[in-house]
C-alpha cells in the first residue's frame, strides 16, 4: 500500500533520516543518484540560530532530491513557527520537528527529547508549526526518557491529534542513546496506536534488518540511518529487496574507496578546503570500515590536508585490497575527476586510459556556500 505524507504520494518506504554531520548535500547527492526514489531529509538545524542566520545552509537543497524535508529544532512555539516557514521557503516538502534527539548539549535545554518530558510543550509546538505553513508536519521521537518513562505511544497518540502527518519512531530511549539493541516491539505498539504513517528505525544494518523491523513492527516504511554511514548503497539494496525479494550484492572494496574520494571531493567543492577536508576524515573512515587490512590507513586519513593526500593514501590502499586491476580503477576515477574540474589528462598519476562512471556527479554539488 503505497505510503502518503499528507498530500504526497512516497515511491519509496526507505526514508535516510536527519543524521548531524552527515546528511548534507553532497551525502545526500550521493545517496539520490542510486535511490531517486527514497526519502531524506537534511541536517537538524537550531530554530533559533535561524533568527540570526536565516539563509543557514544546512537548509541549502538541490533540484534533484525531493521529497527532502528539513529538520528543525528547539522549544520556542513561534521561534519553531518560523524556522518552518523558511524551510517551507527553502522548498522542502515536509518539515521535521525532532523531539528524539539524546544528545546532552540539545537535551540540557527543553529540545530534542527533553520534549518527551513536556508533552504539553511539545504539543503547542507542533500545533503552532503546522498553522504556520502549509506543506505536512513530521515528528521524530524516541521510546522515551528512559525505561521507568516510556511513553511513546502516549507522546505519538498527542503528535498525531496536533496535527502530525507522518512520525519516526527510534527504538530507545534517552538514557540509551545509541547503545544496546533497538526494541523493535515497541515501535510496533505506537503504530498500532496511531492511524498516520510511521517508519521504524534503530539498528538497520543490512537489507534483512529493514525486512524484519517491518514485520515484527507493521511499520509503513523504515528509516535508515547510521547504517548508511560509508555505505549509502545499503540505501537501494534495502529498496530493491523489500520491492522484489532480491538481495543484490554489497560493492566491492574499490567501489568503496572511489566513492570515499569521491565524497571528499565533493565536502571540498562545497565547503571549502579547510572544512571540507576535515569533514571528509570522518566520512572516508567509515567508507574503509570493514575493508581487511585498512586500520592502519584510517590513521593515516585523519591527518590527510588535502584532496592529493587522500588520493595517495586511498591509491595505496586500494593496490593492497584489489591489485593492479584495483588501483588502476581507483586511479582513472581520480582522474576522470581531474579532467572534469580542468586538470590535464594524466596529470600526477601518469594514466591516461579514461575514466569510470563516478558514483556521485562532482558537478551537480554547490560551489562553496558563503559562511
């Protein structure tokens, strides 16, 4: 039964959450160049860092990746109001209110899950949001404060009565935050509870992770986060399975480190050397996670300055797990990157037999937005 989101239709039951520090534009780039059908959603950004900075580019979205929505955070009612309507203006097609993040900078305050503890708040929040503009509303929680405040279904039943067109439900509480095991079994009690869309999320790592929350919670869709961290294809193959029952195969190692390159090509073209570069670290650390023999070339990443740095330690890295065929792969896709942003053919590596089909197009990304 295809999933709506107030007035829109989903293609897709595989929705990539906010993730901070992650799910900008060029991640987000990414992951809609293989799945043009999911649904995502940018960065969470401070509703009241809006009043001072409302062009924020955290909200910065590209032609290509609706549906997105934005995420938006804070207790304020009209500070909240506002920060939707310029996501509204932005172009989103939803706005996400978070009321689950467990962080203890945001939760010191009243944001993020603290909400859980203020359901009347919350409730003023939302209903004031969804006043304020006219594209749907969406709410992201948790189980609950902790295990002796467990009140999802309550806090969901509220979300939907205050005008809620679809939620996210991560399967822990606060005190967890991102530790033990997702409890599925009660995601599975708030979407009986409530009559609008709701995408479990917790502990999906793998196609059959998202096929199974499905069945043991009914949920209308999954929401797949960390998992996708140096792995956005998991994104189609969990599309593609639930769709059809076929598992296609995970890339292989070289897929995976021209698209780590790739990735930090694009962080540095859109933010600048400096912060993209750093940006990167993180991103190419988990894009080698699980390749034998990379521990010491994750070291080695970290202190990466610049683009050609990280080109020769991936070089290296690649020889090691795939050989001259390997490297001569990862290197032409360096390359078909240099041509493409005005460097000679051949230039540094010394190969000049084309290029590969790059899984991210560098061209597509913004150029570096104004601080």
């Amino acid at each position: 039964m295809p999933v709506k989101i107030g007035p829109f239709t989903l293609n897709s039951r595989v929705y990539v959450p906010p993730m901070a520090g992650v799910t900008d534009v060029v991640f987000r780039d990414i992951v809609r160049r293989i799945d043009p059908d999911c649904m995502m959603s940018t960065e969470m950004v401070s509703s009241r860092a809006l009043l001072a900075k409302p062009e924020s580019r955290i909200m910065d979205l590209l032609p290509n990746e609706h549906p997105i929505g934005i995420q938006i955070f804070g207790h304020e009612p009209d500070v909240m109001a506002f920060a939707a309507q310029l996501a509204e203006k932005r172009g989103a097609d939803f706005v996400d209110i978070n009321m689950g993040c467990p962080v203890p900078k945001i939760t010191k305050g009243k944001d993020g899950c603290a909400l859980m503890r203020e359901p009347e708040l919350a409730r003023e929040i939302i209903s004031t949001v969804k006043s304020a503009v006219k594209i749907p509303v969406t709410v992201k929680f948790r189980l609950g404060w902790d295990d002796s405040n467990r009140n999802a279904v309550e806090f969901g039943e509220m979300v939907e009565e205050s005008g809620a067109s679809m939620v996210t439900v991560h399967g822990r509480t606060r005190a967890q935050l991102y530790s033990g095991t997702a409890d599925w079994s009660a995601i599975a009690k708030v979407k009986a509870a409530l009559s609008i869309p709701v995408f479990g999320n917790g502990d999906v790592f793998s196609p059959e992770n998202a096929l199974k929350l499905l069945e043991i919670t009914g949920c209308d869709g999954v929401a797949v986060a960390r998992g996708s961290l140096g792995n956005p294809w998991l994104i189609p193959r969990i599309t593609k399975y639930l769709d059809t029952g076929i598992l296609d195969e995970a890339p292989d190692d070289i897929e995976k480190l021209i698209c780590a390159y790739l990735h930090s090509v694009g962080l540095v073209k859109y933010k600048g050397l400096r912060v993209g570069i750093n940006e990167s670290r993180r991103h190419t650390i988990n894009y080698t996670k699980g390749i034998s023999g990379a521990a010491p070339f994750r070291n080695r990443l970290t202190q990466a300055l610049d683009l050609s740095a990280a080109a020769d330690i991936l070089a290296e890295l690649a020889l090691i797990v795939g050989g001259k065929e390997g490297v001569m792969r990862f290197l032409l896709c360096v390359e078909h990157n240099n041509f493409e942003n005005g460097k000679h053919p051949g230039e540094g590596y010394g190969y000049r037999e084309g290029g590969i089909q790059a899984p991210v197009d560098v061209r597509a990304v913004l150029p570096v937005a104004v601080p």
